[in-house]
C-alpha cells in the first residue's frame, strides 16, 4: 500500500531530485506533476529538461504534467511536496493547503513565521505538530510543513549535538556552495568558472534565522528560538554539488575536539525511509570532507565533518552535505514520511 | 642607477613572477637568477617552464641559471629575492646572509623568529630595523627579511585599519584560496575541478601567528605580538590566482560599518614604486570583490574589500588580494623597495 | 582629429569588449551608446553590468545610454559598430545603413548575402567594395560589413596562408569554444562544469559558408566563394575565453609542414591601428597554443597556430584566436579602420 | 565458484577503478593486489590513496599489498589485470607471461605487436587466438592479453559498425579528453583550469595504429590491419571523467546518416558479465552524448553517440565513453571474461 503524492513544480532543479527520489520510494507513488501553465499539457519528458545524471524514470516520463493549481491535482492524492520560486510558493502553497492539500515545502516563503514548523526530523520532529496552531489559526484543512535551506541544513545536525552537549553562544560561519543551489540557470559560467563570488542574496540571514528556529524549544503552542547569535558569509564557488561550511563555535560550557567528535558521532538519527543510518559522519582526515569525494555519503542524505579543532572559546570544524539532496529534495520527502508516521496523512 | 638584484629559486611559480616584476622596475635590475643543481648552466628559457600569461622577457630568458650558492651569486649583487620551498630557505637563506647578501624572502621559514623582521610596508615598516638585532645576535653583514604568507597578507591591511580605528579583540577567518598558492604543481586537476578541499596543511597556523607579529608593537628591540585571539579556516577552490576570505572581527571598541569603511579607505599607502595608489579599495556591491574580476586591482597590488557588515560584537567584511602578486613576488619587492629607501643597500 | 563612432548594443559581452577596445583608440572616439529601450536613459555604468577584468573607462561609464534607433543617434557619428542578436541586427542594421549610416557588425545576419561585405581586412580587405553593390541594389547612403564569426576568423588566416601557397581542397575541423562566445548569459554554469557540449546552435554552417565567402575571389561585381568542401564539428568547454581549434586540410598540391611553417609565418599583416604586427604566430611546441595562455596575444589579435603535421592528403594544425576581441570587437573595429583608410567615412 | 585474479599496480587510478569494478565481480575473486616496492606490506588502504567517490570496498582495503613480482604472487591465481606505466609493464609483464600467468593488460606497451592480441571483446573477440602464436614463439606458458588506449576505444565500436555497412576509406578524428585519462597526478590544476592542451604525447599515433589493428582480419595466424588512413588531434580539456571525440569518416560506398544510425542501434554486443545490455547507444538530440551527463551510461561500459550527419564523402559523428571505466578498467576486466569463456584460465 502507497501513497499517491505530487510534486508542484516538478520541471525546475529540485523538481527533477525530487522525482529521482520518488520514483524507487518504498511508501510514495507520484501521482501527479504540476508545473508552470506553459507546460501544462506535455509529458514529463518534454516539460523537465532532465539534467541529472542517471536517466528519467521511464513510468514518470511518461506521465503528463498538470497545471500549478489546486482545482488540477486529483483530490486523492494527500500529500505535495513543492518546490516553487519563493513569490510563487507565497501564493500557491496557501492554496493548496486551504484545499485540504499536506504541502512539504523546499520553498523558502513563511520558513520562519511563528505557525509554520520548520523540521529535520532529525533534529526537531516535535515541531511538526505546529500544524495544529497552524489550522486552528488559518481554518485550514490542509497544512504546510517546512524543510530549511540548504546551507542551514548542512550545519545544522553538527550544531545540535553540540547544543546538546554543551550549549552553543555564538556561531560565525563561512559556506562554499555549489552553484546547484541556484538552480539550472541561476550561476552563468562566465560568472564563476575561475572564479568566487562572496555574496548569496538573502542565504546569509536565512541561515541566522532558521538555525535558530530550528534548534528552539517547542512548548505546544509556540517555538521559541535558540538564544545564541550566529553570523554568515555566504560563498559561491565552482563546484557542481555539494555545500562545505567552516564554522566557528562559541560553546556554553567547556570542551574539547574529542568530546564533540563523539557527541557528533553518537547523535541518533531516526527510523525513516529517506534517513541514513548514521546522520553524522566524522572525517580523521583534515583534508576531508571535500564536496566531489563526499557529497553522495549514503546516498547524499548523510551529514559529513571533519577538522575539529579547538578554539580559544570552543571548538571549529567543517560539514558537508548534498544540496539538491539532503539540503532540498531529500529534506522535503524526509518530511513527508514524518508526517505519514505521525499520522497526519 | 639601478640596482643589481638576484633571484634565488628563480624558476618556480613565485619566482616566475618575482621575474615578471622585477624585469620592467625602475630601481632593481635582474642580475643572477639561481635554481636547483639541475637546472644550473641552462638558461633561463630552459630552465623555467614559463607558465604566465604573458612573454617570457627576452633579456631574462637569455640569462644563464646558476646553483642556488652564495660561492657563485656575484659580490656585488646585495639584494636577493628568495623564494624557496621553506626547507631549502632555512638551510640556504642563512648561508647568504652571512655570505653579506640581503635577502628578501617570501618562504615561510624564520617568519615568526624573534629576530626576523616580517614586514608589510604600508603596515609595519618600522619592525624593518629589527635587522639591526638579527646581525647583532647572528653576527651576519647581510640579513634575512620576510614577507607573510599570502593568505595573511590579505586580510592584515584591513585589521590593521580595524585595530587603529576601534582596536581588535579577536578574528575568526575563512579563506578560498587559488590554487596558484600551492605552487605549478601543488594541485592537481583531479583534486579540485568540481570540489573545494577544506584544508591547507601549517596555512592556518601561519595566518593566526603572522598576523599578530605584523600587527604587533616594535620597541626597538623585540616585537610584542598583538594580543587576539585569531582563528583561521583555509579552504583550496578552483580559482587560479586571488585568494578571498571572509573575516568575523569582535572589535574592542563599538563600531558601525560606516566608520569602518571610512577607515579602510583612509587608510594610508606607501611611496615606494611597487606600492598601489590606494591600499584598500572598498566596493558597495555586496557580490564583489571577486578573484576573477578583482585580483589585478593595481596591478595586483591593492586589497579589495566589501560586504562589511555589523555583527554582534564588532564587523564581518570580504577581502581579496592577489595571492603570488602582492601575496608574495609583489610583497618581497616591496620590502626590497624599503631596505632601499631605509638605506640597508 | 578623430572620428566619432557609436556602439549600437552596448551593453552585452561583445559591446563592452568594443568599449574597451575603442575608449583608448587613436582615430576613433565613442560618441553613441545604444542598447534596448529598458537601459535607455540610464547612464552606461548602470545600464552595462561591467564584467571585464579590466576597469570600466570612466569617460564612457559617465555616458547616456540611448535606444538602439537611428533617430536618436547624433547626425554627426559616421560609424557604428553593431553588436547585437542576430533577429535585432536583421531589423535594425538596414534602418541604420538607410539613414546614412554605415555599420561595421559583428551580428550573424546578412553574413553570406551576396551585396554585403564580410571581410578581414589581412585576408580580404578588397571584398570592401561590395559597399558600391549594395548601395546600388538596396538604394542606401550608409552600408553594412561583415565580420565572420569567432570559430571562423580563427582559422581563415592560416586557411588563406594555405590557399595562396598550394590550394585547399577540403577541411576537416573540430572546435574547442570557449563559453564567452554565447554571451555573458548563453551557457549556464550547471551545463559546462566537468563538461563539454558537442554543439552549437548554427555554429558549423557559419564555419562552413564564412570560409568559403572570406577565401572566395571578387570581381568588383560579386564573390565567387571558394571551391571546397569544409565539414565542422563544434564544441564549447569550460574555458573563458579563446576559441582553439583542430584542422586538418587536404592541400590541392602535394606540401610539407616545413613549407606550410614558412607559409604561415610570411603571411603579411596590414597597417592598420588594431591589426597584430605578426598575424600569425607558429610555436614550436606542439601543446601550444593553448587558450589561458596564448589567447591575449599581440592583444588578442594575433591568430596562433601549433602542432602543424603532415597528413595523407596535406596537413593538420592547431590554431588559437581570442573570440570576443579578434574573434568579434576587435574583428569589427578593424574593419571600422579598413573602412576609414579606404575612404568610406 | 570464483576464479581468484590479481591487480598488478592496484594503486594509481585505473588500479582503484579495477578494484571497483572487481570487488562485486560475479566470476573473480581479489586474491592478490600488487603495486612497487616502496608500498609492499601495507594494507591496501595505505598503499591506494583512495579517490573514487565510492568507498572503498572493505574487504579489500584490508589485504596486503605485495610488490609487483612474480615470485610473490600465489601460483593459484591464474589471471592479472595489469595497469602500469608502459615502461614498467614492458619489463614486468613479460616476467608474469614467462612464470605462467595470464595478463589482461591495460598498459600501452606491446600494443601493436604482432603476436599480441588487442581485443574489445564485442569487436574482435577472435583476435584473441593470437594467444596460440604468442606462446609459440615466445615459449610461454602464460600470456599477454592488451585492451586498447581509452581514446581509441572510444571510437572504434562506431567505426566498427561503419565498416561492417559501408567500408571506411578514411578516418579525420579530434578529441576532448578527460583529466584523469592521465591518473591522478598527470595534469596539474594551473595546466588545465580556464584552459585546454590540444596535444597528449603519444596519444595520436595510438589512435592511428591501434585502430586499425581492431578493425583488421585474423587468419589464423596474423592481423591484417585495416587499409585505411587515420589521422587524430587529441585536446586536454578541465573534465574528470569521459572522453569525447568528433570523428569525420569517408565510406567506400554511399551512405546516409539514417543507415548509419541503424548501424550503430543494430551492433551487438556480448554475453559477458560486463558488456553493456547495448553497446552503442544514439541521441537523436546533437548536443549530446555530453561527458557529466552520459559517461555512466550502462556503468560506463557503452559507447554513447550524437550529431550523425552527411559529409561530402561520408558522415561525421560524435562520440563518448568513460574513459577509466569503458576505456581502461573495464576493457581489461571484459577481456578478462573473455579468456575465462573461451577456456584460457
């Protein structure tokens, strides 16, 4: 027994992921694919430009995409994963969930508004259960769930067991990210063959926020955010996959390298589909984790770190993580499965 | 009345620019060139492997190679620039100084000796008399001064604006660096096309120890080291030339990003031929500077700043500068320059 | 006494390279900029977003952008230089060259029609006086010319270098192009990081007709091409800038790669202000040229050649040209020049 | 039951891509792993400096590795596949033929020897019997078995089809080939970032000779090579992994591209545990096959191949195969399966 799920915008370079990740799923079955109204009407084939590296499932291709619109997608299909441009999520994911529609959304609209959970399940599952503020506030039958972005995500696992292990003051935080993030046409090559460009519009702050909501403390009825202050500079360099992030963190209580490798590598990850085994992965090898060597670890779901090293306030280190997959698409679907298991599907 | 100049360890990535540089100076002219044994008698066509872009120049190429040996460099030749993988300098470099040779050196040895001057001559030309101490304590006629690592030598400008201005408490860095830094064969194209390696092996240890002496306090006698605490991060990326890096400084006194750019571009240049007209050139544009576009800012001479930002404890920024221009050929001529105009040739 | 000249489609990859290819001319002065009616009225600094390596020359930045209409541009500007897509140039270039105009375009239309001029001015500077044909058919007081395309000015000199010593029968070519010549926006960074694509859009028919146009013979009333078979096969990889290519061409008379060395080497050059003193360049060292290293040669003008072999029924060679300034502003601006010294303004 | 095989020079690149494909190998068995001295007695997770994105396989990591010596290597271990430097295959294989063993070798030595059979097992599996004349005139007990170069591998399963339609007269072909057809540290980052190096030593005549000793009739006795002419042009470009390759081809009879794309579909393939279920596989679209998209098809193991279009006296078509896999690894495992079925071991 699956579930038919959709994929709302299911053409653009999180939509193809998404695909590729649904398509084998052991509980999902796509039933459905929306896409701008230009391209509503084509087969799957002829609406994606498909540019992943293993071929276009074949029962998929064939498929015919539908419009972007509630009133389209066939009322039996309970859950959407969306990954819409933010102006356009804005509009059509409250839609989709007045109509009675579960959205796990990619989309970086409402990630931080006070009644929308914002989970890794992971890390915070507790927070999906937002959705009951959420549609006793909006009078909605459906409900949107939020995944971050994946620049946050990548740090986040690693900041969790060192919240939990010794308390986090303060975070500073360089990212090297992989031009994916931006989506097929968002890095032109004359921009970055050769070249960095130190400037992510918007990524520095959504990393502030929503690792802050990510690691706060859900009473039932509201999340208040983690009281530290974390500071970003985002980077975009010429790799095709795969965020690497040095972070700087100001611990609460003393600590050493050893301590925290061990808190990384004893968080426990959960009994999901999509989940890896192991969430995080700790590198001996200072020179590793590196984003062409790494990015894949268990099928690009896993977090990977290495170089922890003491600072004079507490320790440094570095992480890794697919972006298009655990930092998008698999973070989206890794979603859906919390909701399945919680019973809200 | 030019100068007779040397360079010691001519045919490597460093010394290919230190000839690039030196070939067109109004001050210094080229007058031995020394590399290994092997490539001793060749000329310098042979020798080197020229992999800049731009020609070889033909009175250069023409010149014979000989072993890098105080017995064989001409008496009258009194300045070498010497840029040698540092186990060699720390062996050879000695052995000219007290041969009588002024060595300006790019290579990493001796650079945190107490008794080294490690200059920037816009920043700190006064630790140049710390040459007085070193002949003293070692009985030389010539001496050894040092330039910093390039990755240091990037963001030391603008702290030093920053630590003149409000003081500095402490700095949390992170580089993407070019590859050229690892010399013509550091890194191979397996290594880094479509990846970033998070590690430069002892290049943080030099960015948190040459730091503080560059900005430390010359007394005449010793160098006191400032007191912050620094902590670096190094990333490789595929970018040929131009390291950039991303800065966290707490500052000691409050601040704003106002006062700091004012202070960048207050900050004053030297009149010494190498120097640029503007030592920090601040963009508005948050995306800039970038290593393509911005390296060769004044000749490759000027650090290019932007995205200066408040934080909570002081300001974040970007900075940029040419990694072998002014990161090391340009950086040892420079200090060349100042033994000249200081009268130590 | 210089001429004021206009760029028309000032703003793109190819217009900017025009801009700092004719801010420091000796004869001509920039007195028009145009571009679409979105950037008309904006100063060039706005309206162009300047991705040179080199600065923006500040007496252009400062200047109005205006619409790309011959009604707006100034009576007095003789000469403009067209950069712009080929289905605009098809509109607008026959408006400019009907209002007296006379337009020197890099734009892909109009190339292989009978009555227009496509010219290099070493190759065949006399195919020009087409202009007196095509103000006589079309009823104009302006005119156009013709540059070819980046691939194929890349390989006609040395082509014609062949021709005129022992003839050509048939070309075989491959093409290395570099993502420059789509444009700032024509290859996205997600297509060409660890790839190469084996097409290009109309690309290998321009190859095929250009060549034969440019080494076609004129009898003052039309052009017979040239009687051989050319087959191209195209392909853009990751590099910046300069186009290199593979030939292979089967000579009508049996030759060697000495006498083709000789051949290459003793093509004369014109007296032109943009023309290379050397036109073509032969190395020795069968791995050059190579783009990153040899494209900026004689500034860009130069067309390099290596690897010259011999073949079963002639020779192979490599040849290298950079495309966006001998392969396309430069290209148009020498003919801007041809035109003057053959008193046409 | 599984044959035990050895890995002679399991430590450089084509090395680790034998171990990968080996490891999970139906028929073999990793009995014996050997590399030079300086390695011999580690565990092959120190010797290989693992770069593969997948890991390392576990129980491999763990053997001993021996040094590459006859006398060293288990009796029981009756066939290795070799991957060394050609000067040092030339001197060691010979030793491994004479002592018994048999060798499918990837190394280029001996290549285009008269008794040494060169096989794609789906092209000329019956040049295999050159076994017999081989070990008649060199008194040996064991064998040298070669794959070709990964350059001509590429292409010579298309030509192969081309000859068996129409005939082939002449062959013009270029080359855009992948970094690591080098090994790992064979082309430097600073050669081959913004750049491409349009010659690799040796490769040239490679695809000259070896090409048409595939491609030419064994009586028995002897190869009869091809009469055709070839001549190639052979590029270094910035990808890791996938060579492809522009082929120009004159026919001996009358073609059209139509025919030949039934060619290419109609070509068989083998029933060997590593061919592919199709050996050439055609795009309709001509911007593909493209390296980072198509170089896994069918694990790396088919010919992938586009842009099929008439020429004046044939066709012209590009061409595409993982060069380590297809091209080195794979050709040696699959010649390996051959020996196994036609009763060699």
């Amino acid at each position: 027994m699956t579930t038919p799920v959709g994929i709302v915008g299911a053409t653009g370079a999180v939509g193809q992921r998404l695909v590729q990740t649904l398509a084998p799923h052991p509980d999902f079955e796509i039933a459905a694919l929306t896409a701008s109204s230009s391209s509503a009407g084509q087969s799957y084939r002829e609406a994606a430009k498909w540019r992943i590296d293993s071929p276009i499932p074949d029962h998929v291709a064939a498929m015919t995409v539908s419009e972007t619109d509630p009133a389209v997608v066939p009322d039996d299909v309970p859950l959407l994963f969306s990954s819409l441009p933010s102006g356009v999520g804005e509009r059509v994911e409250p839609a989709f969930a007045e109509a009675g529609y579960l959205v796990s959304s990619n989309s970086s609209n409402f990630r931080t508004d006070p009644d929308v959970p914002l989970t890794i399940p992971e890390i915070n599952p507790e927070h999906i259960d937002l959705i009951e503020v959420q549609r006793e506030e909006r009078g909605w039958d459906g409900a949107i769930v939020k995944n971050p972005n994946c620049s946050t995500i990548t740090m986040v696992p690693p900041l969790a067991a060192i919240e939990e292990a010794v308390g986090i003051d303060r975070v500073d935080v360089s990212t090297l990210q992989a031009v994916s993030g931006a989506g097929y046409d968002g890095v032109t090559s004359m921009e970055i063959i050769d070249n960095a460009i130190p400037h992510i519009g918007g990524e520095e702050e959504k990393m502030e926020t929503e690792a802050r909501k990510l690691l706060g403390t859900f009473d039932g009825n509201s999340v208040e955010w983690l009281d530290a202050t974390v500071a970003a500079s985002c980077n975009r360099i010429p790799t095709l996959d795969g965020h690497l992030e040095n972070v700087f963190v100001d611990t609460r209580a003393d600590t050493t390298p050893e301590a925290i490798v061990e808190a990384f590598e004893a968080y426990p990850t959960v009994d999901l589909p999509s989940a890896p085994e192991q969430l995080i992965h700790v590198f001996d090898d200072p020179g590793r984790p590196q984003p062409r060597l790494d990015r894949n670890t268990e099928d690009g779901m896993a977090i990977s770190v290495g170089g922890v090293q003491a600072t004079a306030e507490g320790v440094q280190f570095n992480c890794l993580a697919h972006n298009t997959r655990r930092g998008a698409a698999g973070a989206s679907v890794l979603n859906g499965e919390l909701l399945a298991r919680e019973g809200y599907l």
